[in-house]
C-alpha cells in the first residue's frame, strides 16, 4: 500500500510515546487475549503485538450550523431546477433538427370556438348550482 504525503500548513511535531529506556521491550509492545468456545470447551489465544505504532492528531476549527444558509442553498437549488427546466425547453424549441415535431407535441392549440363556449358553459353551470 502506497501512502502519499503532502505537504500539511503549519508546524508538524513528533514525540515517541512510549519509554525508549524500558528493560524489557521499547517500541509498541502489548499482548492482548481473544477468547472462542470450540465444541462447548472455552479456548483463550494470547496474541503479542509489536512494531511501530503512528499517532495522528488533527486540530482544527469547526463550522457552527446555522438555518439561514442552509434554506439559501435550498432554495438556490431549487431556483437552479427551474432555470434548467426552462432552458432545455429553449434548446429543444430552438435548436434541436426536430423542434417542429416537439413544438407540435408540447403545445396544444385550442382554435374551436364551440369548444371554448362548451367550457364557459360548464364552469357556469357549476358556479349556478353551487349559488342555489
């Protein structure tokens, strides 16, 4: 595994963490026990650890929430959908070799008088019953 480093802002200081003068083994060095249970009969395995142990600590600042930002990305989003909506419509209206065949497809062209006067009678006749 290939680890790459880059260059962090700021002053980087090192520290060993353990006794290099311990008499019995300096560096990382512990035992820890797993225990499992084989055909009922409880087995303990004692495990040594040893090598170089890597202690990172990052510090830093935090960002505190706040409501207002967060509704005015929302709504951002929400306008930038509108606005996208919009200008498709204009690229395939205008652009597009089949704009006619789209055109003809997303509008519809009411041009039958009888058919309008048919629809201002209906939405009378449903105003005069609910009058009575």
């Amino acid at each position: 595994i290939w680890i790459i480093l880059t260059p962090i802002a700021g002053r980087s200081k090192f520290k060993r963490l353990d006794n290099s003068n311990a008499s019995i083994a300096p560096g990382y060095n512990f035992r820890y026990a797993t225990n499992y249970m084989v055909d009922g009969v409880m087995h303990r395995q004692l495990t040594k650890a040893y090598g170089i142990r890597f202690q990172i600590l990052v510090s830093g600042e935090a960002g505190k929430f706040s409501v207002v930002p967060l509704f005015l990305n929302i709504g951002s989003g929400i306008a930038l959908l509108g606005i996208s909506t919009v200008l498709c419509d204009m690229l395939v209206l205008y652009v597009v070799k089949r704009r006619k065949y789209y055109r003809e497809n997303k509008y519809q062209m009411v041009e039958d008088e009888e058919a309008l006067l048919g629809f201002v009678k209906i939405k009378r006749r449903d105003t005069a019953e609910t009058e009575e």
